[in-house]
C-alpha cells in the first residue's frame, strides 16, 4: 500500500458535546454565565469572543440544553412566527448584520413577559456592529455580556490532550509543550493540526516527533 493511499483525511467532526468543553480561565466566567439559563438579567445573553475561541461549542450546549430554535440573524422576520411563550432562541454571528428590526422586537419579547430565552452571539462588542436602529444599539449595550478570551495555553492544551487521546495517535515526549508555545491560538487551529499530525504519523508508522510537528505548522501556517 503506497503512502498516498494511507494518508487519507481523517478529519473528525466537530465534538460540540458538553462534556468535550475544556475550561480554563480564558472562558470560565462566560461558561457560569451561559449556564446560569434561564435566570438571565431581561431573558437574553450575549456571547462574545474572537474566532476560535469556542462560541460555536458554548452555544450549541447551550442550545441542546434549552431545545432551542436557532434563527439566521439576516432572516430573522421570516422565523419571529415560530418563536411561542416560553421558546429558547439561538441567533449566531451578530457582527455580519440582522434584521434589526426583528431583533429589537425578539430581545423585547425575551426582555417582556413572554418566557422567551434568547442567546445572541458575535465576535466583537455591538459598538463594532452595522447597527443603524438606535433602540436596538440601546439595547445591545445595556445586554448582560458573557465574554470569551482569546484561548489559553491550559485551554488548548486541555483541547489537544483530548484529541490525541481521542485518536489514539502516538507521540515523543515534549512535542505537545513544542506545539504550544508555536501554534495559534485558536481552538480550531487545533483540531485541524491534530488532524494533519495524526494523518502523516499514520502515514508514516510512526510516533508524532518535533520534526513531524514542525512541519505541520508550517504546513498549516505557510500561505
């Protein structure tokens, strides 16, 4: 069998299991504050961090967690009809832009009577958002905020330990302090290293060395 023909994409899916979620001081508080559902302040939340920092992983705990409804912030008018009293709502990446409108009308449905959960997530602070409706500004700024750093080296560690474990991929000793210290700080910058690594180490019948690591990260990094 040819080395092209072990080398095949192994790429798992996405763990966005509550159990998978690695915590560190990086996400602690914004953790204790998703999970503080349904006592939110107004009945909405807003989940902030840069890419790679795991709102997608929160926010889909968070979501299997309260059955909810996830929305397209640029069609929210169209999905207003199936939130009812008492629904959980989802509405990801704020910062590209929403039907304002309908989201001042959905965050003063959650803030109301209405029962209704509402967790809105972005990659920046509203300030930074397309906002032209001055109500819906008002109210994104006044929003209790939950915030996501930039990961940390116990985070991606916690992360990476797992993936390797997960895939049962040999490794020399003091690759993965080699890794931290060289990598990008990003949660899925490490799923896609641990991928390339495991896929060449299976390739190759053998351990994921320095050399081996090296060479992912320039791999992965080299435009």
């Amino acid at each position: 069998m040819t080395r092209t023909q072990l080398a095949l994409d192994l790429t798992l899916a996405p763990d966005y299991r509550a159990e998978s979620y690695a915590v560190s001081e990086a996400n602690a508080s914004a953790l204790a504050l998703v999970n503080r559902w349904p006592r939110w302040r107004d009945g909405h939340l807003l989940l902030l961090g840069p890419a790679g920092s795991g709102k997608t992983h929160l926010s889909t705990i968070w979501a299997a967690r309260a059955d909810a409804l996830r929305l397209d912030p640029a069609m929210l008018a169209s999905g207003l009809g199936q939130v009812g009293r008492g629904s959980a709502v989802l509405v990801e990446d704020c910062h590209l832009g929403a039907d304002e409108a309908a989201l001042f009308h959905l965050i003063n449905r959650a803030a109301g009577d209405a029962g209704v959960s509402l967790l809105m997530t972005a990659a920046r602070a509203p300030e930074g958002w397309p906002v032209q409706l001055a109500d819906l500004a008002s109210r994104l700024k006044a929003a209790e905020t939950a915030v996501l750093h930039e990961p940390d080296d116990a985070l991606l560690r916690q992360v990476m330990e797992k993936l390797f474990r997960d895939r049962r991929t040999p490794m020399s000793p003091g690759v993965l302090d080699y890794l931290l210290t060289r990598m990008e700080r990003s949660v899925d910058f490490a799923r896609g290293l641990v991928a390339w690594l495991d896929r060449e180490a299976l390739a190759r019948k053998g351990p994921v060395t320095r050399a081996l690591a090296r060479e992912g990260l320039e791999a992965l990094t080299t435009p």
